[in-house]
C-alpha cells in the first residue's frame, strides 16, 4: 500500500481535544473500499473520510464516509471537517464555499457568516418525516420510565440524508441517565429505517445555549457521538415541524458530547421554507494533527 496522508481534526469543538475527532485522507492511492472501512476500523474515531480526487467534479469533490463498521451515505461532522480540510490543505485559499459529493448527493459548506467567521454551516437536503414510535418502546430501548419521555412531542424518526429517531426527553437528569439496551435496541432497528437514537432534552449544561443531546448508534459500531450533525439536523427539522419552541423558525445552540469527555456546540438554523423545511448545522472545526499509512 502507498503512503496515504490524512488530518485529524476536532469538528463542533470550541477548543482542541473536544468536539467529535474525524480522520480526513487527502491521498487515497490503491485503496479499494475494504481498505477504507479497514482503515476507518483502524483509525477508531466515529467516522474517517477519503478524499477520491483533488479535481472537482460537477463543482464538488468526491468523497466517502466509513464508521468503523460500515460506509454511509451521509454525516455531519465528515462533511464540515472534510470540507475545512480542502480548503485548508488543497485549495489553500480563502473560498467562501465548498461543495462535498457524497452518496446521498451534494452537499454545500459555507465559510462564516457576520459575527462567526469561524462557524462553517451546512445546508442539508430537505427533511422526510418517518413513522411516528411508542414512547413506550423508546423508554425500554433507552433504560428510561415513560414520565421521562417528554409526552407533548413524538417520538419520530426523521431523515436529512440519514435517518434518526429522535426521542424528547423532560429533563437533563433523564437525558443523563439514558443507557442503550443493546437486545432492545437491536431488536427494534431490524423494523426501522433510523439505526440511529438521538434524545433531546431543554436542559443546557450552560447558559447562552438551548438543549442538550445525546446520540446512540450502536449498529455503526458507534456506541455514543459526541456530535452528531446529521442527527442535529434531523432534530432541527423536527423542532420546526412540531413546534417545538412555538414557532416555524429557530437558531439555536446544542450541546453534546459532555457525558463522554467531549463536549461539543452544533448551531441549528432551520425554517418553513417553500413548502419544506429548510436545515443548516454549523460548527466550528479545529485542526489537531497530520500523518500518513504506509
């Protein structure tokens, strides 16, 4: 196997050593598809991405996303790391915009907005409402009683490229206490789309941010994210749809990451919008480290 250089970088961290951790391959040179999921595997973060070409091709580049143990159409995090990646590393130049092809399509990035030159934002495809779950069912998957499921809102799945099944929650102490019965969780996702549990509660770990979240993705080999911006945006489009703060629009702040050592901030932008709902996640990425696989 060639040399293949990849990055590290902390992605929705407000400072280095948090956020989730994303391996970005800039050189992907003789490496077939189980060499990517091997090396994902190897790499052992919730996801690593490889950059199949430094040309662009319909104006994006072409990249694929792993977990470590299996490919997926779309992610969050991947997407805005990817894309300070090429930026930062290939194009070294001050673009306003990079554009991502992946499975489920083209995805753009934009580089700052007034007052946040340093939050990239992406814009999501439109949102697809799913089936609506038993509280019930979701408090055993999650070793809850139903009062801690917050009984005014449904527990939906929803999809902005990667379905989700988002689970409300009345408090904090609830979230934190949530813990994935893994015989449950299996058995309930060999029925659903979602694979993926996120909770929200209204509860912040800290003043001048709005909820607090947790994700489960035990099926990805990803027992708990520590920022999900997929299922951030699923969640964004959800609190638009259901009202969640009283009205068709938000921008607001999430937390995430805090019971696991990594503490996150995802920025949520959303809005009824042409019939749909439209969805951007933003957050800030931060570089940490570079190498290669020989």
């Amino acid at each position: 196997m060639a040399a293949n250089s990849f990055h590290i970088v902390d992605v929705f961290a407000e400072q280095k050593y948090a956020g989730n951790q994303l391996a970005v391959f800039t050189t992907v040179q003789g490496l077939s598809s189980d060499d990517m999921q091997k090396i994902a595997k190897e790499m052992g973060f919730s996801e690593t991405t490889f950059l199949l070409s430094h040309t662009p091709r319909d104006g994006g580049y072409d990249v694929r996303i792993f977990t470590p143990a299996v490919e997926v159409p779309f992610a969050g995090h991947p997407t805005l790391g990817t894309a300070y990646v090429i930026r930062r590393e290939i194009l070294r130049a001050p673009a306003a915009q990079v554009r991502l092809n992946l499975e489920v399509g083209q995805i753009p990035v934009s580089f700052g907005r007034a007052g946040e030159p340093d939050v990239l934002w992406m814009r999501q495809h439109p949102p697809r409402f799913g089936p609506t779950c038993a509280p019930g069912e979701a408090a055993d998957i999650l070793g809850l009683s139903l009062a801690q499921i917050d009984a005014r809102f449904p527990v939906q799945e929803v999809s902005t490229g990667l379905w989700f099944v988002i689970v409300p929650l009345v408090n904090l102490d609830a979230l934190q206490r949530a813990k994935i019965a893994r015989d449950k969780y299996f058995a309930f996702i060999e029925d659903h789309q979602a694979k993926a549990i996120l909770v929200v509660c209204p509860e912040p770990y800290h003043p001048g941010n709005d909820l607090s979240v947790r994700v489960f993705v035990p099926y990805a080999g990803i027992e708990e994210d520590p920022a999900t911006g997929s299922g951030n945006g699923c969640l964004a489009a959800w609190l638009v749809q259901h009202r969640y703060f009283g009205r068709s629009d938000i921008d607001v702040r999430v937390q995430q990451g805090h019971e696991i050592g990594r503490p996150s901030r995802i920025y949520l932008r959303a809005k009824q919008e042409s019939g749909t709902i439209a969805v951007n996640v933003g957050g800030r990425v931060i570089p940490v480290a570079r190498g290669e696989f020989v």
